[in-house]
C-alpha cells in the first residue's frame, strides 16, 4: 500500500486519520507542525500527504508551494476548519489535489485517497 504523510497539529485528528489509514494497509508518517511536514515531504518518500492548513511554523498551503517549487509532485490534500471558498479554490490553484473541511467523515477522506492514489 502507500505512504501517507499526515500532518495536523491536532493529535486527535492526526490519531483519527492514522487508524483510518492504516486499516486499509498504508503506512503512516505524522507531523505536528508545518516545518516537520515539510521536511518529512522531501526525506521520507511518501505517496501523499494530507496536510492541515493552519499548522505552526508554516500553514499547509505554505509547505504545499514549497515542495511545487521544488519539483515535489505526490497528491496533497488540504484540511481545514476555515469554512472560505477563496482558500478551497487558492488552495486547488497552487497545486493541492483535493480540500476538505473539517469536520470531515474518514470514509470520504479514505475514498478521496483511494481516488488520488490510483490515479
């Protein structure tokens, strides 16, 4: 199965979304803030990452531009509490493969992942 990094400050969202994930076989790597999130998308090979959007250090869309500039490719999904359709289609434009709010139900979450993963 896949890689997935998942990266929230929340560690029961963090919590939540590993247990989803890994029941459906994929490996798991976590971050608790932007600059970790963004060090683990250049050196631990994931497949895709889900990324919160307001993280310390660097906000999700931040850490999903620097690894666009850097030629960083894999399927990244924003999440966030921050109901705004301008951050949703900002977000798409810079590159994000998907965006979902939160609260979110893990199994469009893991569905939207199946999705992104085959493709």
């Amino acid at each position: 199965m896949a890689r997935i990094l998942v990266a929230d400050d929340s560690a029961s969202i963090r919590l939540l979304v590993k247990r989803h994930l890994q029941s459906d076989g994929h490996e798991v790597v976590e971050a608790v803030d932007g600059p970790t999130a963004l060090a683990a998308g250049r050196d631990e090979d994931v497949d895709l990452a889900i990324l919160d959007q307001l993280m310390p250090g660097l906000k999700g869309i931040d850490v999903l531009q620097t690894w666009r500039s850097e030629g960083i490719e894999f399927p990244v999904v924003l999440l966030s509490g921050v109901d705004d359709h301008h951050a949703v289609v900002s977000s798409l434009d810079e590159g994000a493969s998907d965006y979902i709010r939160k609260p979110f139900s893990p199994e469009e979450l893991k569905a939207r992942i199946t999705r992104l993963l085959a493709e």
